[in-house]
C-alpha cells in the first residue's frame, strides 16, 4: 500500500551547512514562527566557518506528499555535527506541490502533487517517479561538484547566501545520501546510479516501487531505520534481502513511533498530530529523535571515515551497530 501522504507548504531548495562546525556552541536562541514556546539553537544568517579538510556532503531526499522543510529536525542536526545537508524538493510530482525556476528571470512553474493515473498499476507509476527522484539526487551532486570546481553557480533564489563559499569548504570524497518513506528508497537506488554515494541512511523507506532485478545490483552499504508502526513484512523481507548481500548493511527498529515521528509532524504540540494522523507514538519525539541522530552519525562515521561532533549524555538510548543482523531500539536500552 502507499505510505500516508503529508501536505504542506512547498519550497525548493533546502540547504542546511554547519555554521559553526562545532555542534551548536555558540548558537543563539531564535524564536520559531509556529509556535511561542518553541525555541531552536541556531544562528540566523551566520558566516559558514572555514575548515580546510571540508565539510562531508548528505544529499536527502523528502518522501510522498512532502516536502524538503518538513525535516529541518534531522537535517540540522546533522548539519550541527559537522556535515552540509542538502533537502531536496523533487520535480516527478511526489511532493506536496513545488516548483522550478527559469533563469535568469526566476519565473516560477509550479509542479503539482499527483495521484496515480485511473486505470494505471501504482508500481509501474511510482517506479517511473523513484528513477527520477534517484536521478535528482546525482544533478544535485554534480551541482556540488561544480561548485568545488569553481564553476559559479547562481543562486536563483530570493536569498543573499552565497553558494561561492562552499568552494574550499567540501570534502567530495566523503558524500552519503539519505531520505525518508519515498525518499528511503530513492536514496538506496541513488547508490545503483552514482558511484560516489558511498552509503545510504533510509529512514522507513518504502520499498515498493524498486523493481526485483536492481536488488543485486546496490553497491554499497545501507542503514535502514525503521518506525514500529510502518513497515509490512513484505517491506521488510526486501531490507533483509539487501543485508544479506552486504555485511555492513543494517536494519534498526525504534518501538514506540510512527511513520510521522520521523518527520517534523511529531513536534506538532498537544493532540494536532493524533488529529491530523489519527495516531501517535508513544515515545518522546525528542528522543526518537536522539536515537534517529545517534543510529545515522554512528553509520555515517564508520562509512565516511568522518570524526563527527559527539553528542552530548543525555540519558537516550545508544545505538550500536555491531554484526548481527537487526536492532530492535527501546527507548531506554541498547540496540543489539
């Protein structure tokens, strides 16, 4: 079946670089816009710091319905430890709506949302869409590409950030990619199409529209992190298939959350999220949250060879993954 859709507000391009390279140190508190009492450690508009080894690249791609700022929780907080994250908003009509500029007026051509044609088999729509989506990922890491290249890529965006300043400042060496329900399994077929992905971060990836025969062909390691409430056997028969055929390859099972908890849904206050979903996990987003965090810096460090910013002790579950198949995560024990 198809994952739950989640609608919202459309943008283009997310970009999530460390401005301080230091986990946050020094981050001012700047009041969030949704809500009064929310406040998130950052600095507005601060200067990228230097760092002459580069910063490793994430390439993450939303999920169906969605749409790039609906994972600003995860995405700055690997941004916070050291890497630049790049959200994308896909243009194969997956997204909640979402549009493309022409340069170098900038005129907007919007891409709606769209469902699966009357009379047409869902798999064969949505495997068209994941090919695409896949695609996506590669442009925008030859976009980086270029950009470590000197090329002057203009930022077409009414934004004054220059895309200049990450010259010097990647390490191209180091690129993973990463996404969400759709955007999980795009991110694992991204590994088939670009040699320089050199691993995947799938968070309840939806594994349906991957056709059988590409299955053999995934190249390099995977780490799937799963909610309790999503994931069908027959879903999860075809992560098992792909650990099988590779040894780092690991699949991890946090109980008490959803398919939303790994979205910015879960920080919706009170009953809004059981409202608008009709459920909630029982676990504490923020800690779904440090578990999420703690699972994909411990597999993005072994795999990049990246000495991540450690998180601070805060009583969270710790996340090892150590041979031997899946983890299934309580909140408060260690995942096995």
């Amino acid at each position: 079946g198809t994952p739950p859709s989640s609608l919202g507000t459309p943008a283009l391009l997310g970009l999530f670089p460390s401005p301080c390279g230091d986990g946050g140190a020094g981050a001012e508190q700047v009041p969030a816009p949704c809500a009064r009492s929310c406040r998130v450690p950052l600095s507005w508009n601060a200067p990228l710091k230097p760092r002459s080894s580069g910063y490793p690249l994430i390439i993450f791609s939303h999920g169906l319905g969605a749409f790039r700022t609906l994972y600003s929780s995860i995405c700055t907080e690997l941004a916070s430890r050291g890497f630049v994250v790049a959200a994308l908003e896909h243009r194969d009509h997956s997204a909640a709506t979402t549009y493309s500029c022409t340069a170098p007026a900038g005129t907007e051509e919007w891409i709606p949302f769209q469902r699966v044609p009357q009379g047409q088999k869902e798999f064969y729509f949505r495997n068209k869409q994941v090919h695409q989506r896949a695609q996506e990922c590669v442009r925008a890491l030859r976009l980086f590409q270029g950009i470590a290249g000197g090329r002057s890529v203009p930022n077409i965006l009414h934004q004054d950030w220059d895309l200049s300043v990450l010259k010097d400042n990647l390490d191209l060496s180091k690129v993973a990619v990463m996404g969400h329900s759709f955007g999980g399994v795009t991110a694992v077929l991204a590994l088939v199409k670009e040699p320089s992905f050199r691993c995947a971060v799938a968070l309840d990836a939806w594994m349906f529209p991957l056709e059988n025969l590409l299955y053999p062909e995934v190249p390099k390691p995977v780490l799937f992190i799963n909610t309790e409430k999503f994931q069908t056997p027959e879903s999860f028969a075809k992560m098992k298939r792909l650990s099988s055929r590779n040894s780092q390859t690991r699949i991890v099972t946090v109980l008490g959350t959803t398919h939303e908890d790994q979205t910015d849904f879960a920080f919706l206050p009170g009953k809004l999220l059981s409202r608008i979903f009709g459920r909630r996990g029982s676990l504490d987003p923020h800690k779904a949250l440090a578990i999420t965090s703690r699972a994909a810096l411990a597999f993005l460090q072994r795999h990049l060879r990246e000495a991540v910013v450690s998180l601070s002790p805060g009583g969270e579950a710790v996340v090892s993954l150590s041979p031997g198949g899946e983890a299934v995560v309580p909140c408060h024990l260690e995942g096995r």
